[in-house]
C-alpha cells in the first residue's frame, strides 16, 4: 500500500507539472514530462489490482479510490485542453504557412496543362 501511495503522489505531482507546461504551451517539456507521466502511470495500474483486493473496505482503500477517481477526471479534463491545444496550434499554422491555392490551368478536370487524353468520341478517325 505505501509503494503505491508513494506512486499515487509522483503520479499527482506529475499530471500537475503536465497541467502547467500545457498552460504554458513548452511543447519540448511538455512531451518529456507527458511520457514520464505514462511511465507512472503504467507502474501505478500495475499496483492497483493487488492493493485493491487486500484494501477494499479499510478507510485507506477507499481514501485511494478517490484520489484515483479525482485523478481519472482531471485527466479527462486535461486531454480536453490538450485537443483544444492541438486545435489552436492547426489553425495557427494554417494561418502562417497557408496551402497554395489550386493553379488555375492544373488539375485532374482541367483540359489545359496536361497531356492530351483521346476522349474516345472519334475512334473511327483515330489512326
């Protein structure tokens, strides 16, 4: 139950210092403390299952619960804001490196500008 009290509280402090970088839009950190952030994450649900069973109806089972459950949602909440992010970020980029606009004698339908097709109309004619 300690180990994973002590993994609950680096799981906390990271997911928070996640919240801030995202804030603060470092996306160098961000990604650094997001996967350590997974790393914790994987070796705290490999601890839950036992603890869980041996814990289930004591005061600090239930204490665990719902920091775990308080945490499952500020995560929801904190992926949210990380699409919202990524959302911004696309638009900016659009805004700063525009796509081309289509050539106006280019393109799949256009006549003028590509190779010359048969069209098929005058196969007698066609040598």
């Amino acid at each position: 139950m300690q180990n994973l009290l002590k993994t609950l509280d680096l799981v906390e402090q990271k997911f928070n210092e996640v919240a801030a970088l995202l804030v603060a839009g470092d996306a160098v950190s961000l990604e650094v403390s997001s996967l350590a952030l997974r790393d914790l994450s994987l070796e705290m649900s490999r601890m839950v299952p036992a603890v869980a069973r041996t814990n289930r109806a004591t005061a600090a089972g239930k204490a665990v619960r719902l920091r775990l459950k308080t945490l499952a949602t500020r995560i929801q909440v904190l992926r949210e804001n990380l699409s919202r992010r990524a959302a911004f970020v696309e638009h900016a980029v659009r805004i700063l490196v525009p796509t081309p606009t289509p050539s106006t004698y280019s393109g799949r339908n256009s006549v003028y500008g590509t190779a010359l097709q048969r069209s098929g109309a005058f196969k007698v004619l066609a040598a």
